[in-house]
C-alpha cells in the first residue's frame, strides 16, 4: 500500500472514531467524552489561533478565544450534517477569534465592516512584507483583499485604533529626561483669547472718564452694588445707575463704529 493510500485510509478511520466519539457524547452528554473531543481538536484551536497571532497580541490570549470556539462547536455540532467535524469547527472557531478582534481588542470605537477590512489588511501587509522582502505600496495590498486603494487607506487608519499609547509612555527611545507623550501634546490655551479680549476692553475703556472706569469697575469687577459704590465714588445710588447707563452705551456705541471701521477696511482690502 502506498503512503497515500495509507494517509487516506489514516485519514477515513479517524473520522470514523470520531463520529463514534460524538455519538456516544450526544447520546449521553457525558462531561468526560466532551473533554476527550475538545483534547481531540485541541491542535486544531492551536493551529487556528497561531494563523491570527501577532507581535503585540499575546498567544495563550488568542488560543483561549479559540478554545472557546471550539468548545461551541462541539456543543452545536450534529451527526445529521454529514461532514467531518474540523471542517464544521474551523469557521466556528475563525469566527470566534475575528469576533474578538473585532469587539473587544479595539480602543476606540470602528464600524465594523472598516474592522474587517482593516484586519484583512494587517493580514495581508505581514503576508506581503515576506513575500517581497520590502513594504508593500498601498495598491498591492488593494489587489491582495481586494479592495480599492481608498478603502486600504482608510482600513490602515483605522488600524491605528486597535491599540491605544498610554500618555505615560516615554518621549523617544532615548530621553532620559523623564518626558513623556502626555509632556509634548499640545493643549488648547484660552488665556491667548482673555488677553485679545482684556487688550479691545482696554482700548474701548478710553472713550469714557475715570470715574465711570472707576464705576464700572466697582460695578462688574468686585460685584458691589449700587449702593455700596455710590458711598465709594460719593454720588447717590440713582447717579450710580446713570453712570453705569451712560458709560455702557457710549462703550457699545464706540465699539459699533469701530468694528464697522474694521469692516470697512477688510472689503477695501479684498476689493484692491
């Protein structure tokens, strides 16, 4: 008999033993022959999850998850499909590893069709870096999955995603500063828009008097009350309220024009 015809024969008994195996556990559910099928097609799980494994992806992790797989098929299964059980787990447990990719590896939030795509990608870029001893451009990859180079594109941003930096990690390789990502990220700075707003009230504040400066201040600076500055300034409580009236129209009043001014001179600026 030839190595072949040995293999196939090899290849028929085990199936045969296993079907048996599967008849005896749906029959009964017996907690030790469900231990012995997932022993059975353990290397199969092994195989499965090392297929997906990647560098920053811990191992025992993704074999886990395809254990899981496995055992699901092993309760799912039934002899009526008429098929080998790997080619019934395989799917079953491919489906269980994209699954975790998929929903819980992510740190941020990505469609899922541009989650598939983007693992078909990351698939395909490792596959062709080996294969060309070089990185790929973005239309290999595109004829590797099949997709259009717009949507490689978008699938490798969204790649990003998959595994956030902590804001602790080191500046550079080799700072010994201490620095950290968080130190050189950039913040929005609202000081920058109080001094241009403390600087135009500055500048509006000269069109009125002292005293009403005075007054206004009191008024909207410290939070006195009308009362309380007229025995500062020495005016009664209704001069108070005139000087407030006045000097905050002549303010808006003066700061109409000039804004218009400045209107003016921005269409005299286009138009030239």
């Amino acid at each position: 008999m030839s190595a072949q015809s040995r293999h196939a024969t090899h290849d028929v008994s085990r199936v045969a033993q296993d079907r048996a195996l599967f008849a005896r556990y749906l029959d009964k559910r017996d907690p030790v022959d469900r231990e012995m099928l997932v022993e059975r097609f353990l290397p199969l799980a092994r195989q499965l999850a090392r297929r997906y494994q990647r560098p920053d992806e811990p191992f025992d992790d993704l074999f886990q998850v395809a254990c899981v797989g496995l055992i699901n098929a092993i309760d799912r299964f039934s002899l009526e499909r008429e098929v080998a059980f790997s080619s019934y787990a395989v799917p079953t447990i491919l489906g269980e590893i994209k699954r975790y990719f998929r929903d819980r590896t992510w740190s941020v939030r990505v469609p899922r069709d541009l989650q598939d795509l983007a693992l078909k990608v990351d698939r395909a870029v490792s596959d062709l870096d080996l294969e060309l001893q070089r990185r790929p451009t973005v239309e290999e990859i595109g004829a590797k999955v099949g997709a259009d180079n717009e949507d490689v594109l978008e699938a490798l941003e969204a790649s990003g995603a998959y595994r956030a930096t902590s804001l602790q990690t080191p500046w550079g390789a080799d700072d010994d500063t201490g620095d950290t990502l968080g130190d050189v990220i950039g913040i929005e700075e609202r000081g920058f828009a109080l001094a241009e707003d403390r600087a135009t009230v500055e500048h509006v504040m000269r069109v009125i008097t002292p005293r009403e400066r005075e007054v206004l201040r009191l008024r909207f600076a410290e939070d006195l009350t009308q009362a309380e500055i007229g025995e500062r300034v020495g005016v009664s409580q209704m001069q108070v309220s005139r000087i407030i009236r006045q000097s905050v129209a002549r303010l808006r009043a003066y700061a109409a024009d000039a804004a218009d001014a400045d209107a003016a001179l921005a269409e005299e600026g286009v138009a030239a």
